[in-house]
C-alpha cells in the first residue's frame, strides 16, 4: 500500500496515515487479514518519527481497524459492512471525481478546488478531539 | 530528576561578556522522541549543545541529561557515555585512518553494535584503510555518522547532520535516525533544514537569540496553527494582537492575515464580527511557523 | 585506547626525532673513528661533550615540537568537541598525552645514548658508562623542564604557529636571559653537564646533583599540573 504523506499541510501525519488506510480499507485496497508493516519497517519506509507510526496504529485499533498481535504484527480488520460501504466509497468517489473535472474544466486550480473543500471541512476536522 | 526526561534544563545561560549567548533556557526533551532544535545561525543551538556535555562552562542556571547533573563534571563524565554526539563540524582525527577511527572509538563505548558497523561501513563505501586526511567531506560526514549510529546509547545529539550531504545521503541519514528511535534512542538534533524537521521531529523547539520561543509537539503545531486572512471592502479595523491565540497580525491594503496558535475556529468567529468579505483559514507549515516567530522576535 | 591515539597523533615526530639524534651520534661515531690515539682520551672526551651539546639542542627542540598539540590545538582543526564529548575526563586526557609525551622523549634521549655507548665499546673508545650515564639523566631528567614548558605553552596558547614560536622562543629566551643574569640557574648549562665540566679532562666530574633533577623534576611536575589546571577551566 502506498501512502503519500504531506508533513507540511494542516493535519497531523499519524491522521493522514490513519486516513488513508481508511481510505484504502473502504475501497478493498486493503482487506481484511491483510499484514501492515511493523512499526520500525514503517517508519523507515516513510521516513517519519516511529511514534507517529505507534500513534496511527493505535488510532486504527481503537477504531476497531486494526488488530495488533503481540509477535506477528498489525491485522486490518475490515468487517461486513466495511467491506460493502468500499461500495459507496466507490461511488461517491466517481461523483467526486465529475465534480473535481468539471470545476477543473471551468478553470479553477487544484489548490482553489482543495481551498474550497478544505472550507467546507475546516470546522469538522479542527473540531477532532485529541487523543 | 524527571526520568521521563532525557535532557530538562533550568534557567540555563551563557553570557559572552554583554552578550547572552543562552539566555534562561528552560528545555524539555522527552525520551525516545525526535526532538529538533530550530534556529538561525549565531541563535544559540551549538552553544546549548556544549553546555550540555560539559564542553563548554555554565554561566548560571543548570541541566540535568538523562537524569545527570551537567554542571557537576563527574556526572557529565559519565552521562557522556551514554550519549553519542556529532558535533556540527564533523572533523576527526586527521592522522588516523577509517578503521583505526572506528576501533578507538569501539574501545570506549559499551553499546557499540558491531552488526550496524559493518552494515554502514559498506553502505557508506568508506575505506578502512584510507587515512581520514584524505577523505572528501561528504565521507568524513558518512564516517561520523557511521560512528555514532554504530552504537545505541540512551541519546543522540546531531548538530546539523544532514549538512554537506547529497540528497540520497540524507535520506539514508533520516532513515538511521528514524531507526534508532525505533530502538528506544532518544534524538536530539539541531537543523536549519525545515523540510527534514517537518518530516521526522516528534517535537520542535526554537530558538533566537539565546531564547526558546516555541517548545510545542508538531503534531500539535499542525493541529493548532492556522492562517486566517480576511479581506475587507474598506482598510480593515484595528484588531488587538493581544487577544488569546493571535500571535501575529499583519495588514497589508485591504487585507488582514492573522496566525492564530490555538481555537482557529473562535479567532475565526471573533473575526466574522469584523465583516470581512471575505475569510480564509489555511493550514501553517512549519517553515512559515519559524519565519514569523523568529521575525517578530 | 587513549595511549593508542595520543601514540598516533605523536608517533612521527617521535620517528623523526628518533632518527635525528641517532644520526648526530653516528656522526659522533664517525669523527671519533678519526681520532688518532693516545692523545686521544681528552680530545676523544671533548668531542663527546660537544656532540652531547649538539643533541641536547636537538633533543630540546624536538622535545618542544612533541609537546605541541592537544585539545587547545584540536579546537583549531575542529576535533575538540569529538574529543570532548568523549567519557573520558579532561584529567585523564591530559594526563595521558604528558605520559606519552614523557615516555617518548626519554625514549629518543636514551636510544641515541644507548647507540653511542653501544658502538663505542665494539670499537673500544674510552667510552665510561658513568659519563653516558650522567650526560643521558641530566639531558632527559633536566630537559623534562622543557618539555612541560612547552606542553603548557600549547594549552594556553591557541594556535599551532603561534605556540611553537612561543615555545621555541621561550627555551632561547631563557637560554640567553639567564646566562647574563642568573647563570648558576641556566638550565642549558645544567642539562649540558656545564656546571661539573673538568676543562682539562672535558669530563663530567663531581657528585650526581641530585637537588639540581629534583628542582627539575619539581618544575616540570608544577608546570604539568599547570597545564591541568588551564585545561580543567577553559572553555571550547
């Protein structure tokens, strides 16, 4: 799985980690059983703090995402219904998808369109309670 | 002493004659995070370095490293071998060759890792045999490195690691770092490069003229810190730069940008009451973090 | 392993030093070869004092150039701060370096002595252990003076130019001054044997000063521990 990480945008890395592991899990990138890479190998792979690893993880087994096994490693765990709302994921991105190419075609830039989602979210994700 | 921490300073200074160096530092640095020093050249960061492994004397206030007394030259001595430390310039003994280098060091460390040796010597591709006077900077930098990251002490001080190192270097460099933390090792580093800091610090701490101005988690710093720019119709009101969370209020036209620490979205509402046209609220990387409180400063 | 690097840093000056010294007394060797016997005894003695005269020289030279170096010299080609951070304390620092250093320069002050007695005798020179003897402990007991002068110089003086011309200048200085002045205290006197030549045997006569080595030594330790002191306080 490839995670792309911004280190300089509004968000804590570990959240952009748990994000788009999200992201991949309702989508069926990642299924369930699959094996994340350890905490160290992640780390290094990334080239971020090992504690931001341990933070996103532990985030992802709080949400219930993620099983950590003391010896063999981080499990996903993508339930039924996860697993039928890659469904929906898949289609509310195709809408996503139209709307981005249309206001694209009328000339808006990739940062007015990021702008302007990042508007309409800003008040859900400043209000993200702490750990 | 606080065991949590790795390095705690109290009121730590420095005074070169008028001038202060160090100037009443209050430094925290936890154990097995990654913690940067950020600070223009001449802000202190060297000198705080020295003062801490007893290189260079204390003016007033003290320290303690990993639960040792800095000022007391008996503790230093001994806090010293639990500590591996790469100094800015990076210059070792000039009449030595690589290996003879690597076995003296060896000689006087009890946590030296044989196995990380001989993986960062091949990886490095320095010649044991080659005298140190004739290396290239960059494999004196390699070869510096390979010696602290050969062993795994409780901490790791790097004054400016990355410099003088190409690209691919430096991501070996933060992958070696990433790794010993990994393994428990506390990193301390001191950097001018912001891009490697945002990268892999746990937390951040920086320092301008002898002062720390900012000790914050980054991860809180990306949560908190925002920019609101807010256009107006008409020259914008005045706005009272001492409210809670502003830092910083600049006006420029009819343009008002405020950097706001904490409670992004009550500045922002505070903000609407100025009716502005129009309100914008972006994220603040730690470049422009560093650029606004060492200015201000 | 602070021996091995503190052997490192002075292994060749000390090589160098070696092969000058050995080098005069083959010289010495040489010309004695060329005396023609049986007046041969003084002229043979006088020789020998002054070829012992031309190594004392350049045994106190190089002795200064050995004492050069050390953490203060370190901070000017930027290896202090490794030095430093190292878990060793300043004391064991320094005194390893003095030990070093003092063991080196006994070395290339009695190898030469050994050198000359030892092709004396195969050639049958009227060489006496007594007078090699007496030459050999006032040029290293009495030189040590000269040594730690310039260990001290080069922990107070930064910069490697600067210190050995202050060290070199100090040992002419007071090589000079003194004579005009105090010459019983002269120290090139005492470490030349001057003061118990018989100029008519040009042999060493006279009781082994012990005081003389034990003032010597004594200044030597004070000036060590000196340097010890300076280096326990300065900053890098």
């Amino acid at each position: 799985m490839i995670l792309k990480l911004n280190p300089s945008a509004g968000h804590p890395v570990y959240s952009q980690i748990v994000q788009q592991v999200k992201h991949a899990i309702e989508t069926g990138v990642l299924r369930d059983g699959d094996l994340l890479p350890g905490v160290r190998t992640l780390a290094q792979e990334l080239v971020v703090s090992p504690n931001t690893v341990v933070k996103a993880y532990s985030k992802l087994e709080h949400a219930g995402l993620l099983e950590i096994r003391q010896g063999s490693g981080a499990y996903i765990v993508a339930k039924r219904r996860v697993r039928s709302r890659a469904e929906q994921t898949r289609a509310a991105q195709a809408r996503v998808q139209i709307l981005v190419r249309g206001l694209l075609a009328e000339g808006f830039s990739d940062e007015e369109i990021h702008r302007m989602f990042a508007a309409e979210l800003f008040y859900d994700v400043s209000c993200e309670k702490r750990p | 002493m606080n065991d949590e921490m790795a390095i705690e300073t109290h009121e730590l200074t420095r005074r070169y004659g008028d001038t202060l160096a160090v100037s009443h530092l209050n430094l925290r640095v936890p154990r097995r995070q990654v913690t940067a020093f950020l600070g223009r050249n001449g802000a202190g960061k060297s000198t705080t370095i020295k003062m801490l492994l007893g290189i260079t004397s204390i003016t007033s206030g003290g320290g303690s490293v990993l639960g040792r007394a800095i000022q007391d030259p008996a503790q230093n001595c001994q806090l010293r071998r639990d500590v591996a430390y790469v100094a800015e310039d990076k210059r070792l003994y000039s009449y030595m060759t690589v290996e003879q280098i690597i076995r003296f060091t060896r000689s006087l460390y009890q946590d030296w890792q044989p196995a990380a040796e001989a993986r960062l010597l091949k990886q490095f591709r320095l010649p044991p045999r080659q005298k140190i006077k004739s290396l290239s900077k960059g494999m004196r930098t390699k070869l510096a490195l390979l010696l602290a990251f050969s062993r795994r002490p409780e901490l790791l001080i790097l004054d400016e690691p990355s410099e003088g190192l190409d690209p691919v270097s430096i991501e070996e460099l933060l992958q070696e770092i990433v790794g010993a933390v990994a393994n428990g090792v506390t990193v301390f580093f001191s950097s001018h490069q912001i891009a490697e800091v945002e990268r892999i610090a746990d937390r951040v701490c920086i320092l301008d003229q002898g002062a720390l101005l900012v000790d914050a988690c980054l991860d809180d710093i990306r949560r908190e810190y925002r920019r609101i720019t807010l256009s107006f119709y008409a020259p914008p009101p005045k706005v009272n730069p001492s409210l809670p969370g502003i830092k910083q209020v600049r006006i420029s036209g009819r343009q008002m940008t405020l950097l706001a620490t904490e409670n992004a979205n009550a500045v922002a509402e505070l903000a609407l009451d100025l009716h502005p046209a129009s309100i914008e609220v972006t994220p603040v990387g730690l470049r422009e973090v560093f650029l606004e409180t060492v200015r201000e400063n | 392993m602070l021996w091995y690097k503190a052997w490192l840093e002075t292994r060749s000056r000390f090589a160098a030093s070696l092969v000058t010294l050995t080098l005069v007394c083959g010289l010495f060797v040489h010309h004695a070869l060329t005396m023609i016997r049986p007046t041969w005894t003084v002229d043979f003695n006088r020789l020998l004092y002054i070829t012992q005269e031309f190594l004392a020289l350049l045994w106190i030279l190089s002795a200064v150039l050995l004492g050069m170096g050390g953490i203060v010299y370190e901070k000017a080609v930027g290896t202090s701060g490794l030095t430093l951070s190292l878990p060793v304390s300043r004391v064991r620092l320094q005194s390893v370096r003095i030990t070093v250093g003092v063991l080196e320069a006994a070395a290339f002050g009695l190898i030469p002595w050994l050198t000359i007695l030892a092709v004396s005798w195969r050639a049958r020179m009227p060489l006496v252990l007594a007078q090699v003897a007496f030459y050999a402990a006032l040029l290293v007991g009495g030189g040590l003076v000269y040594y730690a002068m310039a260990v001290l110089v080069s922990t107070v003086v930064e910069g490697a130019y600067s210190s050995t011309a202050i060290a070199i200048g100090l040992v002419f200085v007071t090589t000079v001054a003194l004579d005009s002045w105090f010459r019983q205290l002269n120290l090139w006197r005492f470490v030349t044997g001057n003061f118990y030549l018989d100029v008519h045997t040009f042999l060493l006569t006279g009781h082994f000063p012990w005081l003389g080595m034990l003032v010597c030594l004594g200044v030597a330790a004070l000036m060590f521990v000196a340097s010890l002191l300076v280096i326990l306080r300065r900053d890098f």
